[in-house]
C-alpha cells in the first residue's frame, strides 16, 4: 500500500455554489437588486469556471449555467426597471 495516492473527492467551489445562487435570486427580486445579483452571478461564474479547471474541482458546467443565468438576469432586471417606469 502506497500512503502517499490519497485519493480525495472532487467538491464544488464556492463560487460555482454562490453563482448559481446569485443567478436564482436575481429573477425573484427587483429591479436594482436583482441587477446586481446578476453581475455577482456573473463575476462569481467566471471565477468558478476558472477554479474548475483544477480536477479536484467541480462546477464547470455549473459556472458557466450561472454566468447563462445572469445575463439572463440583467435583461429581466432591465425589463422590470422599463415596466415600473411605465
């Protein structure tokens, strides 16, 4: 036996966790706050995307729905700042 081959699970980064969250919550919010949640969901995607390249980590794919999700965010964000103008 070998003591130095530790094999250790892969685990979700932060990032990919607080993305995804930030994607969620800025569709359920207002207009401000949800903008803002957005670009968190963003930059913490692409962070979380970066941190996945390392193979102990998880969330690619994750990152990248996240930062999909944001985008996402700040057009409904916009929208909702066009109909409470109107």
């Amino acid at each position: 036996m070998n003591s130095n081959n530790t094999t250790r699970p892969t685990t979700f980064s932060i990032a990919s966790i607080i993305a995804i969250l930030a994607a969620i919550f800025s569709f359920t919010t207002n207009a401000v706050f949800g903008m803002v949640l957005a670009v968190v969901a963003i930059v913490f995607g692409l962070l979380g995307v970066l941190l996945a390249l390392s193979p102990a980590r998880r969330g690619g794919i994750a990152s990248v729905l996240a930062v999909i999700a944001g985008c996402l965010g700040i057009v409904a964000a916009v929208i909702k700042a066009i109909l409470w103008l109107f």
